[in-house]
C-alpha cells in the first residue's frame, strides 16, 4: 500500500508542480534571466528615405459589417507616397465584403478575390505572391491600428538585418463595458511577451498586428490553424532572424461578445497549439537556445496542462482516501477553485471581487477549451477555415466607401 500512495503522491506533486511552473514559476524566471541575460531591443531611427515598401494584408472571408472601416483605418497610415499598398484577400466571401473592397480601389486598394473557400493558410499562400511590398504587415479584418504611425513603428525594425518579423501589441477591450476579465490574462502574457523578446526568444505573433519580411514567407501547410505562430517561427527557425515585440506599434480589437464564442476561439488555439508542435518540432532542440527553453515553457507545458490538471484532481481523489488528512485538504481546495470557476459564469466583470472570482472561470475554461482542442486534434476534426465571430456592432454598411478626399490616406498606392 505505501508504495502504492507514494506512487499517487509523486504523480500528484508533479503535476500539480508542472502547472504551477507553466503559469507562476515560468514568469518569475524569465522576467528574472531577461534581467540577467537579455537587453531591450532598441528601435533604430529612420528616416523616409529608410523605409520599405509595405504591403498591409488583411485576409477576410463575410466582413461585409467591418471591411469598410478596417480599409480606411489602413488607408489613414502615415507612410511615403507610392510605398504602401493596402490588399484585401478574400476567402470566398459570399456577402458584400468584396464589392466593398472594390470601391475603395481607387483609392489604391487592391482585392484578391479567391472565389472558393479554402481557409486562411491557403489564401495567404496565394497572397503573399500578389504581393508588391518588401516587408508585409499582417492584419484582421476587425482590428483597428490606433494610430497612423503603427506601420512606421513596425517597418523601422527591419533596418536591422537580424530581424525577421516584428509583432505588435494587441489591446483586447469587452465590447460591452470596455474591460474585460481576459485583460488581466492578456496583460500576464504581455509581460511574456516583453520578457521573451529581450532574450531574443520571443515565440511567434499576434495575427492582428504583425509584420514579416516577404522574402522569409515560405509557405504554411493548407491546414495550419495558428498561421500567426507558424510563420515567424518557421522563419527564425530556417533562417535565425530574430522575432521582436514592439509595444508601442498598437492595435484595437474587440473581443467576442459571450462565453460560448471565446470558448470556441480557445478551442480553436487549442487544436492549432497541439498542431504546432509537430509543424516546429526543431525548436525544441536545444541548439536553438533561449528559444528551445521559451517554447517548453510557455508553450507546450501549457499546453498540456489540462492533462496535469486532471491527473493531480484524479490522484488527489484517490490521496484523500488512502493518504491522509492533508490530501482531503487539497483536494477540499481544488473542489473550491472549480465551485468558484462555475459560479464565476453568473457574475459580472465589477466589482473587483467578481473579477478576481472570474480569474478561476478564464483559468478554468482555458483549460477545458484546450483539452476540447486537443480531442479535436487528434481526431483532425478542427477545420484551417476559421469562422466570424460575433460582435457588438453589427451594422453593415448602407453604402460604398467614402470619397478620396474624405478617407484622408497619405500613404495609398496611386
């Protein structure tokens, strides 16, 4: 029998041990060597004799509700004349998105209109060879550049050779009162973020604000779900260029308006992190360094976390009856978290309180989308097409695109 308990009790630690490194130990350590062994990554300065032609990419399948705005956001960037084309890549869309496009393309908006829809790998396999700008700025339909020196702040990167792609930040706000409870999260993997570029480790993009040299674009394999973390990382992984985050280059964007719609979105991620592993299994290697060591541990410990979740309740359950009292202690402390994770689905976002009750519901149903994920992984069951989320304004436009002298664009292709 005490082999037996000590056998539970060892897996129990260690898996309660591997969830607490992945979301409290892994921050504090790489905050801690980013302070030891990293630098901040300083922007040089350019001049517009400096900059790069630029291509903003937006890939949109039934956008007919946001296109319009997103393209004149676009056009509003403060870029030389002649060196910034605005594309619209079109999966399919079955609504107005494409006759929207259409009217901005005097403006100097091009639309690639791919009639069937094959799902977004595919369409930006075909874009990127479309494509006229040396450096490429990818983006989401209903994201927002907050303001029109976003392009600049990306592209001055590339004035160093060792840069392959240059993240943004994203700033995620609740569509109903302009916070939400994911912010503290989205915060948390901010501080990430900062920490890992410093070492020069920095894992992948944010599909909404990013920008790659053209040349480094290879092509993704038609199923790829996180294409933003696949590209980059497949870049520095054949050629070592450097990923950098550039907090100061912004970008707005709602997030779903219920549970159920952000459940379906980490679902999603989920499916597409297991897929990931297999797509960048070299970076695991620890010939890549920082690197190697960034993708354990905030990538695929955390990806299995719901696995170590399950096994540390499973072998807890079982503690609490053959182990003694200090196992039903912990296991009375876990039935609490998950008691508080349900409730937490009835409260609002404020007072603070709720909030901090609400952590328990996000943490908790991170996890459970990433084990949704993973079933429908392995089945092969996650479609590469992505579906449109709800919104909170959803108003399509009741007529074209406003007139050249309305839209403001300085930097439109003539």
């Amino acid at each position: 029998m005490s082999l037996l308990v000590d056998a539970l009790a060892i897996a129990f630690w260690v898996s309660a041990g591997l969830v607490v490194y992945a979301y409290v130990a892994y921050p504090v350590l790489i905050w801690t060597l980013s302070r030891v062994f990293g630098r901040k990554p300083v922007p040089p300065v350019v001049t517009d004799a400096d900059l790069p032609s630029v291509s903003i990419l937006v890939a949109a399948f039934n956008e007919e509700k946001e296109i319009g705005d997103r393209i004149v956001n676009a056009l509003k960037q403060d870029y030389p004349k002649g060196m910034l084309e605005v594309v619209i890549a079109s999966d399919g869309s079955s609504d107005r998105t494409n006759e929207i496009a259409r009217g901005f393309e005097q403006h100097g908006v091009r639309l690639l209109d791919y009639s069937l829809r094959r799902g977004k790998a595919t369409v930006l396999n075909d874009a990127f060879g479309e494509l006229r700008g040396d450096i490429v700025v990818l983006s989401d339909a209903n994201t927002y550049f907050s303001d029109p020196e976003v392009v600049r702040k990306l592209v001055r990167w590339f004035q160093d050779p060792t840069v392959g792609a240059v993240c943004g930040k994203l700033v995620l706000t609740d569509p109903d009162t302009g916070t939400n409870v994911d912010g503290v999260y989205w915060k948390y993997e901010t501080f990430l973020k900062l920490c890992e570029s410093r070492l020069g480790a920095l894992l992948g993009s944010n599909g909404a604000i990013y920008a790659i040299r053209r040349e480094l674009f290879d092509g993704i394999p038609p199923d790829t779900v996180l294409d933003d973390f696949v590209i980059p990382l497949l870049a520095r992984m054949r050629t070592g260029k450097r990923i950098i985050y550039d907090p100061q280059a912004r970008a707005d964007e709602e997030t779903p308006k219920g549970i159920r719609q952000e459940f379906k979105r980490r679902t999603r991620l989920g499916a597409g992190g297991f897929q990931c592993i297999g797509m960048l299994r070299g970076l695991l290697h620890p010939r890549h360094g920082w690197t190697c060591f960034t993708f354990w541990s905030h990538k695929v410990l955390r990806w299995a976390c719901p696995f170590f979740l399950l096994a540390a309740l499973i072998t807890n359950i079982a503690l609490a009856i053959i182990g003694g009292p200090l196992f039903a202690a912990l296991l009375v402390c876990q039935c609490v978290f998950y008691a508080l994770a349900v409730f937490g689905t009835r409260l609002p976002a404020r007072p603070k309180v709720c909030k901090l009750i609400r952590l328990t519901t996000m943490f908790t149903s991170m996890n459970a989308a990433l084990l949704t994920g993973f079933i429908r992984w392995t089945r092969g069951s996650q479609r590469a097409a992505w579906e449109r989320t709800a919104r909170a304004q959803e108003i399509v436009p009741t007529q074209l695109p406003p007139a050249a002298d309305s839209v403001n664009a300085t930097g439109a292709v003539a």
